[in-house]
C-alpha cells in the first residue's frame, strides 16, 4: 500500500492488514504508539468543512507522535489566486511527509499525485461524491467488532446514496470484503444509476426486513439542486429511521451513521442515542483506522 485515494485499490489482504495494525495500536501503550511516526508530518489540506474527519485524522496523528499541519485551504492563498499545484508544492518544500486530502473535486488525489515526489504519501479524505476510504474502513471495522463477519450479512443502506462518497466507497469496500447482500432504497432521484452497486429496494419494508446493518445517510444538499430538495418531514416519513421503522429489522442489528446527523429528518434521536446505535463507536473507531492507515503508510519496515 503506496497512498491511500480510493478503496477500490485495497486487496482483501491490505484491508486484513490494516485492521490488524488498527487492533495493534489500540493493544499498545500510549508511549509505544507515540514513538511510531516520530519525526514524521503530516499535512491536513481540508478544502471543504469537516469536523469528525479533521479532528481524527489529526489526533490520530499526534497520537503516534507526528508533527501536524492543518490547512483550511478555504481561508488560504487559494483564496488569493495561487493554484492547488503551487500550493501542494510550497508544502512539499516544507518536507512534508504525507497530505490528508478533502476536496469538492472528484478524483483530485490522482491530480496531486503527479505533482508530488513519489515517496510523499496522499490519503484521500473525501473528494466530491467519489470516496472517502478512511470512512469505509472504520465502518466495516466497525460492523467486524459487532457481527464477526462481512459476507453474509443483510447491509441496508438509505438515503442519498446517489451524492454520497461514503456510500460509494462503503459499497466498494463490501464488494471487496465479498458481500453482495447490499440493499439500496431512497428517494428515486437519490438513488445511483447504476444497479450493480446493489439491490435497489421499494420501500422501507424491504429494505429493513432481516437487515443486520442499517446504514443512514444525510441528505448532501451541497451537491443538490434546490429544487430537487424533498420536503424534510416528508422525507422522514418515507424514509426516516425511527422507533417504528426499526422494529421492521433484524432485533440483533446495528445502525450507523457518518456524520453529521440531521435529527429527525433521516433518523429520530431516540435511535441515534440508544442502542443498537453505533455512531460514537464508528468515530472512535475513525481514529483507530487513522491511526493504521498512517502508521501503514509511513513507518519504515
Ligand atoms: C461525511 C462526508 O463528509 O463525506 N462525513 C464524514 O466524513 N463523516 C458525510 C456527510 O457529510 O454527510
């Protein structure tokens, strides 16, 4: 494993691997993991908001003794006229070790690539509705910890898969991991156009019954047109996990969220607080993997 930019590019074994370097580190004492990427740097280039993702991958830096940089690139000489390229550049003279990307621009981090000296490692944080690697590993970890296994279990996805770089890299990963119990449902303007991403379900009926895992998504209005918007109450109606929603799955399933949730539009708080919620593990989990996929990509053999 060279950069981490999309999920497609990780055998099942890198995947393996990783979780295992992520059940090391939590073994670890806190004195052991600060000695791991010691005298290392890592950039944090955020072009676009994030709050759970910036702050993990920052902690998770510190935390295995790396020097950090954030950049909110919206506030920076971007916003004075300097291209992205001389931008990546000025740092990478500044021997920056690996870049932690976001971006609004799908595939930027094969873009950057080229601009940078092959040894400088690049992990993709998010670009447009294309990926976001680091989340789709946190969740299958996540939903490891839970079931013990990936294959076989009912994966049920909802919301705006459509605009929604989690959900593309989540499904990649699943595909990996050799799931293909992957149910999809939304509203239709939500949904992907492409059907080999899933089973494409018509209703919550469907989508829920037996389902081990239940994904919730927010709707990306960033990346909507206005008028396509659906009215919220409507939309939790229709789509919405709630108390009576809940009761359609699997009693022993787990439900999970990216972040940040939208209360009561695509899940009600008395799901999102309670059990089986597992949202604050998927965070906590977020700072693990981190963790791994740095210590992977830049500690020396
Ligand atoms: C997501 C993102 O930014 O892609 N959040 C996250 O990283 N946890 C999902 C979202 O914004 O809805």
């Amino acid at each position: 494993m060279n950069n981490l930019i999309d999920i497609k590019n990780l055998s099942k074994e890198d995947i393996v691997q990783l979780f295992l370097k992520a059940d090391e580190i939590k073994a670890n004492s806190k004195k052991k993991n600060r000695k791991i990427l010691r005298g290392k740097t890592v950039a944090n280039l955020f072009f676009e908001n994030s709050t759970r993702t910036l702050v993990s991958f920052e902690l998770a830096a510190k935390r295995l003794g790396a020097h950090v940089v954030n950049l909110n690139l919206a506030r920076s000489s971007t916003a004075k006229g300097e291209t992205l390229k001389d931008t990546i550049q000025t740092l990478q003279a500044m021997d920056i070790n690996a870049f932690v990307v976001r971006h609004s621009q799908n595939h930027i981090g094969k873009e950057i690539q080229q601009w940078l000296n092959p040894d400088i490692k690049i992990i993709n944080a998010g670009d447009g509705n294309n990926q976001h690697p680091t989340q789709a590993l946190l969740d299958t970890y996540t939903i490891l910890q839970h079931k013990m296994k990936i294959e076989d279990l009912k994966i049920a996805i909802i919301g705006d898969i459509k605009h929604s770089r989690v959900a593309n890299s989540l499904i990649d990963i699943l595909h990996i991991l050799d799931n293909q119990r992957i149910h999809l449902y939304g509203p239709k303007k939500l949904l992907p156009e492409h059907s080999d991403k899933g089973i494409i379900c018509q209703n919550m009926d469907e989508t829920l019954s037996n389902a081990d895992v239940i994904v919730m998504l927010r709707i990306q209005k960033e990346r909507i047109a206005d008028n396509s918007i659906p009215n919220l109450s409507d939309y939790h109606r229709d789509y919405g996990l709630n108390r009576k929603t809940l009761a359609i799955a699997n009693h022993a399933c787990i439900v999970m969220h990216p972040g940040p949730i939208n209360r009561e539009v695509e899940i009600s708080s008395e799901i999102a607080d309670n059990t089986p919620s597992v949202i604050l593990e998927q965070v906590a989990n977020g700072v693990l993997i981190r963790q791994a996929v740095l210590a992977t990509l830049l500690q020396k053999p």
